[in-house]
C-alpha cells in the first residue's frame, strides 16, 4: 500500500531532532502544530500497521528497536503499546513513530528514520512541534521511573515495559505542568517514586557547549522531580554495563541491542528483559 498523500518529509534533509544550542529556558509552549491535527491523523492512517507486514519485513522493523528475539519474549501487552506508535512508512521504506500530546489526545508530530536502522537521524513530519512534551507511562508506581532521553529510547522502553519519562531531546529542562500533574496522579499515596536517570553517553567532549546544556537540563529535571521523589539516581552505562565499554556513543537501548542474548535469562533459562533493567535498580 502506497500513500496518495505528498511526502511530508524529505529524508535527504540534514535536519536533526533536537536543537544542540537551545538557550536556558522552558522547553515549552502554547503555540500549536502548525500542521491541522487531520492532516496528521490522516497521514498516520495511510501508515502500514505493523500486523500488515510479512514476517520479514516485521522482523527487520523490530530489530530496528531491539533484537527480534528478544523482542519476542516481551509481555504481549507491552507490545501492543509498541504497535500503537510506530507504523511503516512505504514511500520512505521507513519506520514512522507517532509522538502524542501532554494528555495522550492529540498528535504531536510524527517522526521518521533518515537511514534504515538507527544509525539515522529522526526527520519530523513538517509543520510539527517535535520537542514540545515528553512521553511518561507509571505501570507501577512502586518501581523505579526511568529518565530517558530520545525515540529510540521511548520505542525500547516501551516493549521493556518498565516505568518511564522520555524527554525528546537532550537540551529538555522542565516538564510541563500537566506532564507533573500526571506524575502526581500516578504517584502511590504512601510512597513517592525513585527516579533513574540514565543519560546518553555521546562522544562529545566534557568541555564542549551541548554537553553543558545537557548537564543543565538534567540538574533541572532532578531539582523539579525532588518534591515527588523518595530517591534519584544517574546511571553511567559504561560503569553499570561492562559490556557496553567499547563503545564511544551508547545509550539505553544500547544496553539491549549490545548485550549477549544470555545475560537476559533468569535462573529457569527465560529471557527476561524487563528483570535485567529493574533489577540493577535494586543490585
């Protein structure tokens, strides 16, 4: 199936997702998409669901978010949240994620990948407020909520099923009012959250401009959680996953995708990818 609607994108572009350089301010606004919400609707509908593709062409869309065999082990109800988001974009041979608004109603934007796989960059549908909001889902509020950072990121935590807040951008520095509002609702009455921030780590060097941005942000977010938390931690994927050492970019679906296939099973020999973030959590 081919769309009849214009390409709304053009993946030849070098646009990138998030802005390197974005000034110390609130990362959001009331200004809407610039694009009507039918469009968006309508072109997202025109998108392949995953459940339409053949087995190989499903199988190369899910090793693009972590490998398929162990996608294949995650709860069926963490991949259903999965299918709800990404679809398959034909006219690009692409991967399309659907990125919601603060209250899960509206679309935001609508991303793709440059380059098959995730060694691209995300390209935005046009007219869209990519960066506008985060994406949090509390399963249960008395596991950890893990801070993450980026699509990618958000479509692994997804199928892991764990407790999340996915900025869209490295430079994020305040959740919006509605985004803690949510927080606050989800919290358990007795007990406030432990938080986890698990920031990507990018090759670039300590001294250079985007990365005092991106410490910022993070010592933002920490001081705005504090109220709602019991605890927040930061995780150094080098130090807490050896086997990621040898990489200069990682983030946290690398601690998937890297990852020996062995070290996801329990003691029955079950793969158990939730278990393997958790329970760093707690070891």
């Amino acid at each position: 199936m081919i769309s009849h609607l214009p390409p709304p994108i053009d993946l030849t572009c070098r646009n990138r997702a998030g802005t390197n350089d974005r000034p110390p301010q609130r990362n959001y606004t009331s200004r809407e998409n610039e694009t009507p919400q039918k469009e968006l609707q309508r072109y997202w509908n025109s998108l392949l669901k995953l459940r339409e593709l053949d087995s190989q062409k499903l199988e190369e869309v899910i090793n693009q978010v972590m490998p398929y065999d162990l996608a294949a082990v995650c709860r069926d109800e963490d991949k259903k949240e999965l299918m709800q988001v990404v679809r398959f974009d034909p006219y690009h041979d692409s991967i399309a994620v659907k990125w919601m608004d603060e209250e899960g109603k509206s679309i935001r934007t609508i991303k793709h990948r440059k380059k098959r796989g995730f060694s691209g960059k995300w390209i935005a549908y046009k007219g869209t407020r990519a960066n506008a909001n985060a994406q949090i889902r509390i399963k249960d509020p008395l596991e950890p909520v893990f801070i993450l950072e980026g699509f990618h990121d958000y479509l692994t935590a997804l199928l892991v099923g764990i407790n999340f807040i996915v900025i869209p951008f490295k430079g994020y520095r305040q959740l919006t009012p509605k985004e803690m509002d949510h927080l606050k609702q989800k919290m358990h009455h007795k007990h406030k959250y432990d938080f986890v921030f698990i920031p990507d780590i990018d090759g670039i060097d300590e001294h250079t401009h985007e990365k005092k941005i991106s410490r910022e942000a993070i010592r933002n977010l920490m001081m705005q959680l504090d109220p709602l938390a019991d605890q927040i931690d930061a995780w150094d994927i080098h130090e807490k996953f050896e086997y990621t050492r040898g990489h200069e970019k990682v983030d946290f679906s690398d601690i998937f995708s890297l990852a020996p296939i062995e070290s996801f099973e329990d003691f029955e020999g079950n793969l158990q990818p939730c278990a393997h973030i958790v329970g760093e959590h707690y070891f």
